[in-house]
C-alpha cells in the first residue's frame, strides 16, 4: 500500500514542501547534504505518487557532487531505483541505463568502504537480473543463480551492520525468488521469513513478508487454513499502517530524512473519518473470518486427532511385525552358522578319507586324488573365511588366495615359491568360489607338467575400467594343444565373468579380465 497515493494528501505535502522552501531557502542551500537531503524527500512524494519523471528531475536539480561521493551514492541508487520502476521504459531499456549506474555504485561503495551502500546496490543488481527473468523470460536459469547470489552478498553485508530494516527487505526479494524458483532452501528461508515478519514494525516489510508467507502456503504447502491466516494478518498490517501515519505523511517524511527545518501540520480530517469508517468495517470482517478459521480450525483438530490415534495404531502393529522379523532373522542366523560349521566340518571328514586312501592308492590314482582333495579344498578355505552375518556377502581375495597358496606351499614341502601382488579388492561369495578354482586348477597344472623351477607369478591389478588376472609359471608348452583342465578353466572364466582369456604358451602365462 503507498500512503500518499490520494490525491488530497499528495496535494497537501506538494504545498508543505514548496512553504518549506520558501521558508526555508537558505537552510536548504546553505549545505550540499541539506539540498540532497530536500531534493530526496521531493523526489519520495512524487515517486509515492507515480510521477516518476518529475521525481527524476529532482535529482538532475543537484549540483555536480564528485567532490561527495557518500552522497552521489545515495543520488546514484535513487536515480537507478526510479528507472526501474518508471513503466515508460522497456526492460531492454532499464538494462541498459540501470545496470552501469549500478556497477559504478557497487565499485564506489567499495572504494569509500561504505557497507550499507554496497549491500544495497547489490540488492539491486539481484532485483535487475531477477526482472530479466520475470518480465522477458530471458536466460532464466542463470539470472535466477546471479540473483540468488547477489541476495545472500546483500543480506550478509546489512547483517554484518545489524541492519535489521533493510536485511528483512532483501529477506523477502530472496524468499520470492525461492518461490519463484523453486530453491531447495525454500523451507527454511521461510521460517526466517515468518519469524522476521512476526516481530517487524515496518509497514513495507511486514505485508510484504505477510503475502510472500500466504503464497507459500496456498502454492507450495496447498495449507488454505494458513494461507487465509497470512491473509488476515497481511489486510490487519495495512489497516494498523494506515491509522498510524493517516495524520502526519510529512512528518513522516522529516523522520525518515531528519531534516530539522521541515515543519508540517497536514490537516486530514476527512481522511481520518474516512479511515474510522474503513476500521470498523475490517473490523467486522475480521471477527467473521475469525469464526470462519476457528470452525476450519476445530474440524482439522478432529481429523488430526482422528490421524493421530490411526498412526498409532499402525506403529504399534508395526512394532509387533519388526519384533517379529528380528526375531526370525536372529533363528535365521543360527541356522546359517550352524549349517556353515557343518558343512566345514564334513568337507574335513572328506579331505580325511582323501588322505587315507591315497596311501595305499597307485601312483595314478594318487595324483587323481590329490587333485580332487585339492578342489575340496578350494571349497572348504572358503568356508573358512566366511562368517554368513549376511547373504552373499564379499570375501577379501587377498585373504582368500593367500589361504590357498599357503596349501600348495605345505603340498611341495615349500619347493615351489608364489610371487603374488593383490590389489584390494573384495568379490561375492558366490563368484568367488568360481576364481578360487581356477587359481587351483592353474596350480595344479603346473604341479603336473612343469618345465621350469622358476618361481610361480600371480597377479590380481587394477586396470583402466576392470580388473586383470595374470597367472605365470615360466613354463614353455611348446607344440601346444588343449587338454581337459583348460577346459575346465575355460568354463570356470566364463562362470566367474571374466572375459578376453589369452595364453602365453612361451611363457605358460594365463591372462584374463574381470569386473569387480
């Protein structure tokens, strides 16, 4: 609401101003900041009133102020102010008087080291790129971020001041750019918004906070009842601003500016009677949408109560299925290590009877056997090393092929040394058990048919996108020809995932690659 928009008033203050400068001549010009100070207050009363050309010419009265700059400042920002909200001129116009006036504004106010001044022409670069947006829907993506940006500079610099009055307006461009936008910060941009608008004493402020507030509820929250609260409160602001300052536009105007000299006794009476008539009609209105909210209100306590005692029961049936669950998973999981140390222990029992019978097995049936038990083998160390707390769960493969190196080791008397390097990596239980038997029927091959005493290279890398596997024991093949075990090989890559298999049989190197 502006509150020298009726004509009478304007009429009024127009004549207290011009007795003032008549009476007042020499005080005005016996100063350079009592003439920009005099000059502002013109200028207010016909921005109040829309004639933004005249309040315009009240700026280009001043003389030259380069010699002052603190007060250019404050003429330069006005000057930027009026040109935004003068409608004559286009966006396309305002973006480019407005934005050098206030580029030079930011780079003064920084050379004099004036805070206040800075934040606000900040605040003013933010509105400028957020019209952008709004008013020409140009780059509004990247208007919207400078906005936001240059926002939060404003806010923090007014608070760094404790300027509470101008912090609050700034509070609410940016929460209307949230709302606009969007903002993840939304929600708790408006909680400082309400808590601003619940203690504010500034009119402008305050029914601005109070809108910004109802559009947040109705369009965001879709909260009617909060909404029409927000409402009331916004309509209650502008009735209590309006009584407060119906009887004393000037005076209000010598606090704002603190001009000693300005003298006023606007006469309002039938503004006053008017204002009277207007209160006592908000009045009534108030007490019906009162009656209107209590009765919404006390529907909403019924459904809310109904709400609650539902959830409480859907809690409590919920408690009793989770208890159960935990309760089946913790039997779940005995059952699993009870099987676990069964099936470790039976694997045993098998290698045992293994181990037995290769003593008085033939030659042959020896080497069979010691190759079926080292297969078991490959199984039971996996078992070893799992604990089962979950399904599936990933095995450490350093850890694993350690287990089984250390087996062949002891099976050659410690004839044979590994040369390993592991990444850290951890597979799957399931597929694991796949790697582990190809590692055991490389090893064994080598067992069998080596040809060189050099030491047995095993690899486990990270590559670019994967994982490579190289296996090496220096043995030459020479006239080379597919035999069962690489066969078997062959399908355990396939099992285990890994892919592009290649073979050295210069060097008897095994190379593949696999995904974790």
């Amino acid at each position: 609401m502006r509150l020298l928009t009726d004509t009478q008033q304007y009429s009024e203050a127009m004549r207290q101003l011009k007795i003032v400068e008549k009476e007042n001549a020499l005080d005005i010009t016996s100063s350079l900041k009592n003439e920009v100070d005099y000059r502002m207050m013109v200028a207010r009363v016909l921005r109040l009133s829309f004639q933004f050309d005249d309040a315009m010419n009240q700026m280009i009265l001043l003389p030259n102020l380069e010699s002052e700059p603190k007060l250019k400042l404050e003429i330069d920002f006005r000057k930027a102010a009026l040109y935004m909200e003068n409608p004559k001129y286009s966006m396309e116009e305002r973006m480019k008087i407005v934005y050098p006036i206030i580029n030079e504004g930011i780079k003064g106010s920084k050379e004099i080291n004036n805070t206040a001044s800075l934040a606000s022409f900040y605040n003013l670069k933010a509105k400028m790129h957020f019209d952008e947006c709004a008013l020409i829907n140009r780059d509004c993506a990247r208007n919207r971020e400078v906005a936001s940006d240059y926002y939060k500079k404003s806010m923090s610099l007014f608070s760094t001041i404790n300027d509470t009055k101008n912090y609050h307006n700034v509070l609410n461009n940016y929460f209307r750019l949230s709302l606009v936008d969007l903002r993840p910060e939304l929600d708790s941009l408006k909680k400082i918004v309400l808590e601003y608008a619940d203690s504010a004493t500034y009119f402008p402020n305050l029914t601005a906070s109070r809108f910004l507030l109802g559009q947040y509820y109705v369009n965001i929250k879709n909260d009617s009842l909060n909404f029409f609260r927000q409402t009331i409160l916004e309509k209650n602001a502008m009735i209590d601003a309006v009584n407060n300052n119906k009887d004393d536009a000037i005076g209000k105007l010598k606090l704002l500016y603190e001009f000693d000299s300005l003298k006023a006794d606007i006469n309002l009476n039938r503004d006053v009677i008017a204002q009277k008539d207007l209160s006592i009609m908000e009045k009534n209105r108030r007490i019906s949408e009162n009656i209107i909210f209590s009765i919404l209100l006390g529907a909403l306590t019924i459904v809310l109560i109904f709400l609650f005692l539902k959830q409480r029961r859907l809690v409590k049936t919920l408690n009793t299925s989770n208890s159960e669950l935990n309760t089946s998973n913790h039997n779940y999981q005995l059952l699993i290590k009870e099987s676990h140390h069964r099936i470790k222990n039976n694997l045993q029992m098998i290698l045992s009877i293994i181990e037995l019978d290769k003593l008085d097995a033939e030659s042959e049936n020896r080497d069979l056997l010691t190759n079926i038990s080292t297969k078991i083998l490959t199984i039971a160390a996996l078992h070893k090393i799992l604990d089962f707390k979950e399904h599936n769960q990933k095995v450490e493969l350093r850890t694993y092929f350690t287990e089984l190196i250390q087996y062949f080791e002891d099976l050659s008397k410690n004839k044979i040394e590994f040369l390993t390097d592991f990444s850290d990596l951890k597979i799957q239980s399931e597929k694991i058990v796949y790697f582990g038997l190809i590692l055991n029927e490389l090893i064994s091959n080598t067992l069998k048919h080596r040809s060189s005493e050099d030491n047995i290279i095993i690899q486990v890398l990270k590559s670019e996108n994967s994982h490579i596997f190289i296996y090496r024991d220096n043995s030459n093949f020479g006239e080379y020809s597919k035999h069962s075990g690489i066969n078997l090989v062959e399908d355990l890559i396939n099992r285990f995932g890994g892919f592009d298999l290649k073979f050295d049989k210069n060097l008897g190197e095994y190379k593949f690659y696999f995904h974790e």
